[in-house]
C-alpha cells in the first residue's frame, strides 16, 4: 500500500506517515490530535466532519488520506488567528447557533466555503450551501442568523435592545414525544423547502 508522509493542515506542511487508503478523519484525530474535526455518521452524511480541501467543504470521514495530500487542508483549528476567532466563528457565538455544538465545526467550515464563495448570501443561498449539513438539536434559524451576522447582513444580535439568551430555560420544556428527542423534533437537515 501506498504511504502518505506529509500533508499541508492549516497552512503548514505537517509529517505523517500513514496508509494512503486510511481515512482524513482519522489522520487528523488520531495521529495529528486535531480533535475540532468530529466522527458523526461515517457516511459522509451529517457533515459533522467536514473540512476544506482546497477550500471546497469535504467530509473527511469518507475521504482517504490519499486523495488529500498535496491539497490545502483546513480544518476548524485554522479558522482562528494569531489566537483570535474567525469572524465567522465570532458570529456563531453572538447568535448563539449552537446548543450541544456537535455540528458547530462542519457548519463552520461548510460556511466558510459558502462565505469565501459568496460573501453576502441571501437567506436561500445560505439554507442551499449549508444543506448537507445536520444539526441534531435543530438550531438551523440561529446558524442562518450567524451566517448572515458573518456577511455584515444579519440582526444586530445581543445589541443595545436584545438581552443575552438564557443558558438553561425551563420554561416551555416539555417531555420528548413521538418523532422528537430532547432537543425538540428531529431533522434531517436543511433544504429549499425547511420553514424556520
């Protein structure tokens, strides 16, 4: 079998040595302890293990290492700099568009791509780029928002008007029912046709 010894991650040249057939995902866990990068479905389905491969959105848990190296690989942990959080990521905490933040790193580098692609998206390109990706707990309203707050097009969240959201409200919670979990109705993702 053919070895990879070296890939770029986040804009440097990193020593490996691993089977080529070997999937990106478990290179960059396991042997680089670049943990940011999530295992959601091994299927290439959810997105929680997308990164960017020459700056187009990948799942690395079905990519082999093999197939990325000589490509720019960019993973969560090179979205910040010098210390400091992406805009994007900055965005994602003022719309608070997480809940368990298990999706948060694929939606990220999903948006990034689309944000490098089409820095101001309306509302349908955003839902159109960030389809694939799945958020368990169904926080879709609030990772638009944080995209749009990355473009310079969305709400003022948290602004002079708005209070801080609360970190545990119990108000209206309600027991899982049929077709739900904890985190309310189950998705499968956004599309053209998700109301939110």
């Amino acid at each position: 079998m053919a070895r990879v010894t070296a890939l770029n991650i986040n804009g440097k040249k990193t020593e490996v040595d691993v089977d080529s057939a070997v999937s990106l995902l478990s290179v960059l866990r396991d042997s680089l302890d670049l943990t940011g990068t999530k295992y959601g479905c091994g299927e290439g389905q959810c997105g929680a293990c997308t990164v960017l491969l020459d700056g187009q959105p990948t799942r690395s848990c079905i990519t082999q290492v093999g197939r990325a190296a000589g490509k720019q690989i960019t993973t969560i942990e090179g979205l910040e700099k010098d210390g400091k959080l992406s805009p994007l990521q900055e965005a994602f905490i003022r719309a608070d568009a997480m809940q368990c933040a298990y999706c948060t790193s694929g939606m990220l580098m999903s948006a990034s791509a689309l944000l490098a692609k089409t820095p101001r998206p309306n509302r349908d390109q955003i839902v159109e780029g960030m389809n694939r990706n799945i958020c368990r707990c169904g926080v879709y309203q609030r990772i638009i928002e944080a995209i749009q707050i990355a473009s310079g097009q969305g709400p003022q969240v948290l602004g002079a008007q708005a209070s801080p959201p609360a970190l545990y409200p119990t108000e209206g919670v309600k027991d899982a029912g049929a077709g739900e979990d904890a985190c309310g109705p189950r998705t499968s993702g956004l599309n053209n046709s998700t109301k939110l």
